[in-house]
C-alpha cells in the first residue's frame, strides 16, 4: 500500500462515507464543493486511484461507478503506522507528549486514554 496525497485521500474519505458504489458524477460534485476542483482534475485523480488499486470502476452506460476496493480501515491502520514509526520513532510518549505541547490534546483525552489502557 502507498500513501496517498490529500487530494486523493478527499475522494477516498467521500467514498468511503458513502459505504457504496459511487458515480464519477458524486465524486466530481464533492470535489468541486471542497476543492472547486472541474470534472477532468477528478476524473483524472479518479483513475490514478484506480491504477494504485485503491478503487475497482465499472463503466455503466456513459457513466462511471467506482467501488473502494481498500477499506478505510485498513488505510487508516497503514498511515496510522507510519506515522508512528517514522514521526515518533514508535514512541508513544513523543505522540502525546506534541500534542500535550501543541495544546491538542485535554485533560478529558488523557482520562479516556487512560481508562482505555486500563481496559484492555
């Protein structure tokens, strides 16, 4: 799996959100309210996605449909990862230490994050 640009990554979160097979025609009309991206830049990144398997398109009609062939799940575990490696040094202390730093992390997300280590 690669990492994906943010562009690309808008689209797969679209699709993502929709659970479902989705038109070329809903992608572009995301992508033109979010980016005022025009029909071509989305078709284009669309078939980039295709070519890094990251998306099956089936050609219905004039119309496209494009189903996400890896879950966002999976994605997320993946970018999850190499964030954690290559930012922090699979350091979880760095992780929570920068946000504490950066004022994005609150005393309520410390509980749950230690009532959630507790559970497990």
């Amino acid at each position: 799996m690669k990492k994906l640009p943010k562009t690309e990554l808008e689209i797969m979160k679209f699709i993502w959100s929709r659970k479902d097979t989705v038109s070329t025609k809903e992608v572009a009309k995301h992508m033109e309210d979010v980016l005022s991206w025009k029909l071509s830049t989305t078709s284009k990144t669309l078939s980039r996605l295709v070519k890094k398997e990251f998306l099956a398109a089936e050609r219905i009609g004039k119309q496209c449909y494009y189903t996400s062939i890896v879950e966002e799940n999976d994605y997320l575990k993946f970018e999850t990862k190499d964030f954690f490696n290559y930012l922090h040094g699979k350091s979880l202390k760095s992780i929570i230490s920068t946000l504490e730093e950066s004022d994005e992390i609150t005393n309520e997300d410390l509980d749950e994050l230690e009532n959630w280590i507790k559970n497990r």
